[in-house]
C-alpha cells in the first residue's frame, strides 16, 4: 500500500480484516517436579502431538504444528494454520497430564495471528 | 420446538476370508467397535459429540447389515471413523458405507433396491438347481411385495410367474 504525500511524514496503523493463514502463540509449559529449562524442543513437540492426540484423535493429531522456538523457562513460539487452531488451542489447554503420569499444563501467553505481535508484551510492564 | 435431525450410514460388514460361516457378532460389538475407532480417529472431542447419538439401530447378521445412527451435525466424525474400523467382537471384518439416509426408512427402501440387486448376481453363482429355486422364489417374493406394498398377497400357483421377476431374472443371466 502507497502512503499519499502528505500524510508520509504521520504515523499510520494498518488494520488487516482478512483471516491470517497461522495463527501465533506464545505457551508455557509446567510439568510438576521437573525443571522447565531443561525440557527439550523434542519433549516439547511430543507433548503437543500427545495433547492433540488425546483431545481431538489422530486426525487432530495430524495437523501441522510449528515449534518455531523454545526460550527459556519453558516458553515457546508456536505456529498453527488459522483454521484449525480454535481447536488445538481447546486441546492444549485441556491437557493435564503427561505420559510419565506427571501434572502438567500449557498456558497460553499471547496470540496474534502475526509473528510481529508477539514481539511485545503489553501485559508485562503492570 | 427445534427437531433433532440424524443421519443414518448403511454399512455392510465385510469379513475378508471367513466367508460361508454365520457371522457371530452382535449390536453391542458393534457399538464398541465403531465408538473404539472414534475415539482413536477424534479422540474425546469427537467422542464427547458424537456418543450422545451414536447407536446400532439394525444388525443383520445374516444379510450382514448394519444400520448407525449419528447426529447429523456431527456426522462426519462418524463417517470418516468407519473407514477405520478393522475388528468387530473376534472377527476380523471392516464396514462398507453404502447408503446415508436421513431417516431408517430411507435407509430400508434403499435396502430393498440393493438386495433386489444383488441378487440377481446370486443367480449365476448357484451351482445346483435347488439353490436357482431358492434365489428365484425370493426374488418373486421381493417382487411381488415391490409391487403392492404392505399386502402379501397368498403364494404364487406353480407355473405362473410374474413378468417382472423373469425380467430381472433374465437380466441377471445376462450379465
């Protein structure tokens, strides 16, 4: 999109209407007993799929998840297409425990359906 | 008042292998087979919305026929799970969808036209001219009930047949 002259030297905001292709999220992972920092990008994936698995079955479970990144903590990037993530957000937040009979749980930080958002916390400077 | 709206898939129980042997399966394998193979394809989503409707409403065991009922909202779930079904009870066997209706008797009026199919193709399988009588005599049977329905009319006299059960005959033979 072409700003006009005169309103080049303003601050513009752009405002998408369309559904995005993925949606974006930022989780946290706790497991009881076990320290976040030293869960792997493998567990990590694999409790996802097992969440999936449970909640929504084999074909939920055969939906593309990205781990994009795992930052400390316990905290990771992730990205799921727009059309099925509703439902995988549902099933990841419904998943308690893990295979190795441990609690556990995914909190879901921060969503936006471009990577960008997530850059900035808003909620964290209060 | 809103009406509750059902989808009932037609399947057919395909045992590969055990062919001539009664079936020995009943309803409530049935059910646990197919609410099993939800469970794995949806997993508890798809469980969770589909039991509420999900029941065996026929089995034949015989014609091996089975009739499911499932919302209809929510019937693909059970569409898709059904194609993954590999045991019913001990036996081996899967379900082949043939028919989705809206309604039990959609369902058995296309029941009807099938087996009116199907046996014609019985007919040139038989091998003795006592199994040619048995096919032949429930095919006029079918027939005769195809052509005025909800009246059985008293058995045919021998040597007189009616036209139409020679016509699918014929066809069958030709095939």
């Amino acid at each position: 999109m072409r700003m006009p002259e005169a309103m080049s030297t303003t601050s513009y905001r752009t405002i998408s209407v369309n559904s995005q292709p993925y949606l974006y999220l930022r989780i946290q992972l706790t497991v009881e007993g076990e320290d976040a920092d030293k869960i792997t990008p493998v567990q990590f994936k694999f409790l996802i799929v097992q969440a999936l698995k449970e909640n929504m079955g084999e074909v939920g479970a055969a939906t593309p998840v990205d781990v994009l990144k795992l930052l400390g903590q316990g905290i990771a990037l992730l990205r799921m297409p727009n059309r099925n993530a509703e439902r995988l957000w549902a099933a990841l937040t419904l998943y308690g425990r893990t295979p190795s009979d441990k609690r556990c749980a995914f909190r879901v930080l921060q969503v936006s359906p471009f990577l960008m958002g997530l850059a900035f916390d808003s909620r964290e400077g209060r | 008042m809103v009406r509750f709206k059902n989808r009932y898939a037609l399947c057919e129980v395909v045992t590969p292998g055990t062919q001539s042997s009664l079936l020995e399966i009943n309803s409530q394998q049935v059910y646990s087979a197919v609410r099993n193979v939800i469970l794995d394809t949806h997993g508890e989503f798809g469980l969770g919305s589909l039991q509420f409707s999900l029941k065996v409403k026929y089995l034949n065991i015989e014609t091996r026929i089975v009739i499911i009922r499932a919302e209809r909202r929510f019937f693909h779930y059970l569409s898709s799970a059904l194609v993954f079904v590999k045991k019913i009870g001990v036996h081996n066997a899967f379900l082949r969808t043939i028919h989705v209706g809206g309604s039990i008797r959609a369902c058995q009026k296309f029941l009807i036209r099938f087996h009116r199919q199907n046996m014609t193709r019985l007919f040139p399988q038989c091998t003795t001219d006592e199994q040619r009588c048995q096919v032949m005599a429930s095919i006029m049977d079918a027939c005769e009930e195809l052509e005025a329905p909800g009246r059985r009319s008293k058995p045919l006299e021998l040597g007189k047949q009616p036209s139409t059960a020679l016509d699918i005959l014929n066809s069958g033979e030709q095939r």
